[in-house]
C-alpha cells in the first residue's frame, strides 16, 4: 500500500500592515478594557464625594436647627426669671405683661424671634405678643410643647406647629416664687437658619410640609408656601429653584434620608430629602437640600478626554512601530525559507 505524497507546507506570511493591524487591534481592546475600568473607578469616587458632602449638609441643617433652638430657649428663660413678669403672670395681667415685655420683643421680632407669647398655668394662651388680639385658647390638644413643660416642669425645645405657623421654638417655665405659675415661649424664623446653613455648605435649602402628615386644615389664600399636591414649600433659600424642583416631581416626599444625583442648570448636582421631624417625634414633611457640583463634571471630563486621547495615541504608535518592525523582520523570514 502507497502513501499519499507530501504536502509541501505553505509557511503562512503576515504582511508588516497585518502585523501591524492585530496588534494595535489587540492593544485597542485592552486600552478599551481599562478605560471602561478606570470611568467605572472615578464614577464611584465621585458618587463617594457626593455622598459625604451632601452628609455634611445633613449634618449643618441639624446642627443649625439645635442651636437656634437654644437661642430661642435662652431668650424665654431670660424672660421667665425676671419676677414682675411672673408677678404678672401669676394675676392673669395681660396690659402688665404686655408692657413688660413689648419693647424687648420688638427688639428680638427684628432680629428673626417673630413668636412671643405666655401660657397660663392651665394651658391656655393668656397673650401672643405677635398676635395680641388672639387669647384664651385650649394649647392641650395640639401644643405638644406645652403640655410637656407643664407636666414635666421642665423648659422644652423643638419645632413645632401653631397658630402662626411652623418655628422653632424655646419654652421656659416661670414659677412666682415656689408657685408654676405658666410657661413663656420664643419662635424662630425657618428662613434666617436655612440661610445660615447655605452660607456654610453653599447648598440651598428647603423645608417641605405635607399636608396630610402634619394635620394642616385646608388652605386659605393668605396661607404662607406654594402647594404642590400634599406638599407645601414653607421656606427655601431659593424659591424659584424648589418650585421648580417640587412642580417637576423631583422632590418627593422621603421617610428616610435620600441622596440621588441631579443635573442643575446643566452642571452636575444632587439632592439631599431627609424627614422632617417635630417637637413630638412626628414626621410632618421633609427637608431638602440642593448643591451643584461644577468641579466634578469639569474635572471628570477633562480627565476622561485625556485618557481617551492618549490611548489613541497610544494605539497608533503601537501600529507604526510594529508594521515598522515586521517590515525589518520580512527579509529574515523569507531568507530563511
């Protein structure tokens, strides 16, 4: 039996430009592999650096809010240990205590303390000097605060609801003597606290109420805050801004503490929801916050230009040199054949 004859074999030739081709092919794909690595690691920092800031404008807000609840607190205390005013407290003497007390409250009502009034020991509204034709109301079923320093004897801070709206407030105890004889409460504006917290963050800030959380009766035309749907804009740093915000249903009605990102004028940003929490421990709506981030989007895409272009650089550089040095090697290779 005969073999078959041999087949001669045919050496397989890559021309230098082929070379050249697979190579920086090869090199393409894998530049392209750690571009899409390297975009994925600075999303994530940049998402990390967002986060962390827009914490820090969780933690202002809060931080913000305390101590003007301590401002508030120390301009009732002041109040509550002057003994004429408890004297006059104890009587039941609206014209005394009015005449006490008018001058210091214009002073603090210009320097953001619009609410000043005094409790009677039976937790009525003996007199709101911000109101003064407005008395003799029941504050037990909807003055948590109230009803707190009374039975604890003890002053009380927080935000809380009443008639002339929503503040932060400070109420101190005044005792005639040995006597309880009422309580004297101070209420801050929102605006001035939010604008402190701008001034250190550079993010502009909101409080939202929810109608329905926080049990407000139907709105009438004088009602303070624009309404969209159960959310009321109580007081912002830039009202255009969250009008806009809230009419567009970017900020949303959040039981916990929300970061997302968002694009501001064309420049990127994020949005910070948090609730918002008052004296009794009931959600009645949510604070928000929004900062833009030019650096990031600047930076991010300087950088990705870069890499972009030096992998494409890099990319023909590889082609040059190795069409140039499969040419060199062609001679050697066909000599040896």
């Amino acid at each position: 039996m005969s073999l078959p004859p041999s087949v001669p074999r045919v050496p397989l030739r890559v021309s230098s430009v082929q070379a050249g081709l697979i190579t920086a092919l090869v090199l393409a794909l894998s530049f392209g592999a750690m571009l899409a690595l390297t975009f994925s690691m600075q999303n994530d920092v940049i998402a990390r650096d967002r986060d962390h800031q827009m914490a820090a404008v969780s933690q202002a807000i809060t931080a913000a809010l305390d101590e003007a609840g301590r401002f508030a607190l120390t301009q009732a205390e002041t109040t509550a240990r002057q003994r004429a005013v408890a004297r006059a407290l104890a009587a039941g003497d609206r014209a005394a205590l009015t005449e006490l007390t008018a001058a210091p409250y214009a002073y603090l009502k210009s320097q953001g303390v619009p609410v000043f009034g005094f409790h009677a020991a039976d937790m009525t509204y003996l007199l709101r000097l911000h109101l003064p034709d407005k008395f003799g109301d029941d504050l037990t079923k909807f003055r948590q605060m109230v009803l707190a320093a009374n039975k604890t004897r003890r002053s009380q801070v927080g935000l809380e609801i009443g008639v002339a709206g929503t503040f932060v407030r400070g109420i101190a105890v005044i005792n005639d003597g040995d006597r309880f004889v009422g309580t004297v409460e101070a209420g801050l504006n929102l605006e001035p606290i939010l604008e402190q917290v701008k001034t250190l963050t550079n993010a502009d800030i909101a409080v939202v109420l929810s109608q329905s959380l926080a049990e407000l009766p139907p709105r009438g035309p004088g009602d303070k805050g624009e309404q969209f749907g159960d959310l009321i804009a109580l007081a912002s740093t830039d009202t255009p801004l969250f009008t806009g915000l809230l009419r567009d249903g970017a900020i949303r009605l959040a039981r916990t503490r929300e970061i997302s990102p968002y694009r501001i004028g064309g420049e990127t940003g994020a949005i910070l929801v948090q609730p918002l929490i008052d004296f009794s421990g009931r959600m009645i709506g949510n604070i928000a916050a929004v900062k833009s981030f030019p650096s990031h989007g600047a930076a991010l895409q300087r950088t990705r230009i870069e890499l972009i272009a030096a992998a494409l650089i890099g990319t023909v550089l590889a082609f040059v040199a190795f069409s140039v040095l499969a040419r060199m090697l062609r001679p050697r290779d066909e000599a040896q054949a």
